[in-house]
C-alpha cells in the first residue's frame, strides 16, 4: 500500500479488477444467474480518487448508488436498472494499515461479493433500493453478510473470519 496517498494506486486497482472477476464468479456460481440474467446486472465500480464525494463513516468500505434511469429511444429493449459500486479507498487503506494480518486482494473480493450481492437482490426485487427504515435496513445488510460468508465459504482464504468480523463486529 502506498502510504502517502488515501486513493489506490494502478497495482492496486488492477488487483481490484481481479477481485471483481473472482467476486462475479462466487455469485454465477451461487444465484446460478444464466447469461441473459447476468447481462441484466449493469453496474460498473468507481473509486474514492473518482467519486470525489464526502468519505461516509470510516467503517464503510462502499456502498451501491442507482443510477438514474436512461430513456431508452427503442421501445422493444426493457429498461434496466443500472448501479455503481463505489469504494471507499481511504477506508479500506486505513484498515488494511491496522490491521497487518489483512490483505488488499482477499478484502476485496469480500467487499465486491458483498457489493454485488446487494445489486443482485436489488435487480431480482428482494429488497427495495430506497429503504428508509434503519431497522430493515440493518437486517437487510446482517442478510447480505450472511449471504456473502456463505458464498466465499469455498474461498481458500486464511483471513474469512477477521474479514467478516469487519461487517459484523465494526472496525
């Protein structure tokens, strides 16, 4: 990790590209998603060093946006409904400092899993996008953990435990 700077480098970004491939195969292999399925997920991942946003509480790695809808001008093609995956880079960094036993891959392909598990519930209609019930939406984030643990189960990594204990347990 670059200990000067609070956003990715291009190593780094390229491990999280790697991350998603392997984040995107855990969820085909657990919804069993068919082609025409998957192709209906359109989201795309964003980094603190391009959203230029306001860094949420230093506990959350990322969180989905929903992008407004496009118009489309053909009326035979449905509407889909597309989001963004933005990730909290100085929170993960931090993180990822303190704690020396972590590393950035394994991290990443928890957080992308997490991430796109919630997009998969949004698009099948399991959970709404705009909840505004903390309490719904606390239990909504305790199922998708659970569903991410369980889905990276198989995932041959040493730091599963402390890394869900970072969703479960706070920082």
């Amino acid at each position: 990790m670059d200990s000067e700077s609070p956003y990715f480098n291009f190593i780094e970004k390229r491990l999280i590209r790697l991350a998603l491939n392997e984040s995107e195969q855990y969820l085909d292999r657990f919804y069993r998603f068919s082609p025409r399925e998957w192709f209906n997920f359109c989201y795309s991942i964003e980094t603190g060093f391009t959203i230029k946003d306001n860094v949420p509480h230093s506990s959350i790695f990322a969180e989905v946006k929903k992008l407004d809808p496009i118009i489309k001008k053909c009326s035979d093609e449905f509407q889909r409904d597309q989001y963004i995956v933005c990730l909290f880079d100085k929170n993960i960094i931090n993180v990822l400092k303190r704690r020396s036993s972590l590393e950035l891959y394994p991290l990443m392909v928890y957080i992308l899993t997490h991430e796109l598990v919630h997009i998969a519930r949004f698009s099948q209609k399991l959970y709404p996008f705009e909840c505004f019930d903390f309490k719904s939406h606390k239990k909504e984030e305790e199922k998708v953990h659970n569903i991410t643990f369980q889905m990276l189960k198989s995932f041959k990594m040493k730091t599963l435990e402390d890394i869900a204990s970072l969703y479960k347990y706070g920082l």
